[in-house]
C-alpha cells in the first residue's frame, strides 16, 4: 500500500488523490495552506498552525467546513495511516469547485485536503556550513494587495524570487519590502546577529509570522540573548556578524554570505549555533 492522502473526509490513494479542474485553487490560487512538522510522532505546535490556517480562511472569507478539534483529528488520523512519526504535513483549504469566473460564491463546497510525506531538508553541509543567499529584486506583496499574513496557495510572488536566486546559483533569496526594508526570505524568515544582539524584522514589514520564527524568538529570551524587532535594510545585512533562516521546513539554517559578501568569519556564530541547539532540543522533546 501507499501513501495516502485525505481529501473531504477520505482516507484515498496517493494516486487516485484528485480534485475538480474547475476548483478555484486550481484556477486561481484561492485557498489556503499550511505546512507542519512532527516530530517523534507529536505534531508540533499544531494547534497554533490550525489557528493560523483558520486566520488566513477568515481573512479571505473562506469557511473551513470543519472546526479546528476536527482538523486536528484529521491530521493525526492521516499521519496514523502513512504510519509516520518524523513528517512534513501539508493542509490545504481550498474554495472549491465552481464556475469558470473569479466569484467565489460560485464555489458550493471548499475542499480540504491533508498530505504527511518524509520530509526533505536542505542538504546537512548547509546547516554545517551556513548558506550562500542574495536579495532578491522582486518586491514582496503589499500588505494593502495581498497581507502576507495570509499563508494564501498564491506563491508566485515568493516563486519569482525564488527563481532569481536559482538563476544566481542560490537556494534562497532575501525579499525587500515596498519601503525598502527586508521583510522575509522566500520561504523562511530571517534574523540577523550584530554586536551580540538578534534582530528581525517586524509584523509591519510585511512578513508571514512563522511558527518557528515564534519559537526561535522565545529561545532566544531562555537563552538570555536581547532580541529586537526592527525595519533592516541591506546595509543591517552586509555588516551583520551572524544571519540565519526560520521555517518549518528549514528549522533553523545559518547564512554566511549575502550577494557575495562575507558575514562575520564566514562560518556559523555562536549565537546561531546555541539557538539551533536549542531548537533541536526542543524538537526532540
């Protein structure tokens, strides 16, 4: 037997795993998602990703069909089935199928669907090593267009940047705000070390608020380190001493070099280091 996915309800196939053509996030990206980890079989900070992911349907007036007890037992029962403790889940609402036309109202019944799969890391030497990464000429999403803080299935603002950093031989690329500022990687959040103290940009510079980049900000007061979020530019990341990514694929992965520039001694800091072992302690919990 196979992988399974849950669609509505059913436990189905990976391979008969399918939904309508005329489902509007088919056509047109309007739905919602969430990625998740778990971790020696517990699903980690799941009740803060269903949260959000009912956050981002309200935000887009998108009623998730089911309450959140519900989901959550969706999640575990699809884990159970894939017999898998260590697994990326994705949950995906979507609008539904409907007319061929942007009104959602012509949507009769949003779709859910629960994939668990192995996960896959960036490769062990980047965490090792710290990743080489560039800024990105693509601006992020207007909160005023799109917010951010809606994890919407709409990625081709982060994929557009995405590919600039694959045509620069990179896997990741730092995204500027409309103001300038850095807001957020294409698929991570980002902090920055300099003289001893963590920042990161703020909810205002137009960011999705990461679980993990919770979680990173509440080890670093248990670690006794002084964070502060603040507008960064490019310059905060040139002269920075440390820089490392938060997602919840990525966990928490080091960066050494920004457009060509070397940060601190060109290897992982200290801080970074502490921060990432403690995160692994956490996880393993």
């Amino acid at each position: 037997m196979g992988l399974k996915v849950y669609i509505d309800g059913q436990l189905v196939e990976k391979e008969d795993a399918k939904i309508s053509v005329f489902d509007h996030g088919v056509l047109y990206g309007d739905g919602v998602f969430e990625g998740i980890r778990a971790y020696n079989g517990k699903v980690f900070r799941m009740k803060k990703h269903i949260d959000r992911l009912y956050d981002s349907a309200a935000a887009i007036e998108l009623a998730v069909p089911i309450n959140k007890q519900e989901l959550a037992d969706a999640i575990e029962q699809t884990l159970k089935a894939n017999k898998l403790t260590d697994a990326y889940i994705r949950v995906i609402v979507t609008r539904g199928s409907g007319n061929l036309g942007l009104n959602p109202r012509t949507c009769r019944q949003p779709c859910i669907i629960i994939i668990t799969d192995s996960i896959t890391l960036y490769p062990v030497e980047l965490y090792e090593n710290g990743m080489h990464i560039i800024t990105a000429a693509t601006v992020r999403n207007h909160p005023n267009a799109l917010d951010p803080k809606i994890k919407s299935m709409n990625y081709l603002n982060n994929i557009l940047a995405k590919i600039e950093a694959l045509n620069a031989g990179k896997m990741e690329a730092v995204m500027m705000n409309s103001n300038g500022y850095v807001a957020e990687c294409t698929g991570d959040n980002i902090f920055i070390v300099k003289d001893g103290i963590i920042n990161t940009p703020p909810s205002s510079a137009g960011i999705l608020m990461g679980i993990t980049r919770g979680v990173v900000i509440e080890l670093t007061a248990k670690s006794g380190f002084q964070l502060f979020e603040s507008n960064l530019t490019r310059y905060d990341l040139y002269s920075a001493d440390e820089c490392f990514l938060t997602g919840t694929a990525a966990e928490l992965i080091p960066v050494v070099n920004i457009d060509g520039r070397q940060l601190g001694t060109g290897k992982p800091g200290p801080i970074t280091l502490t921060l990432l072992d403690e995160f692994h302690k956490l996880v393993r919990k």
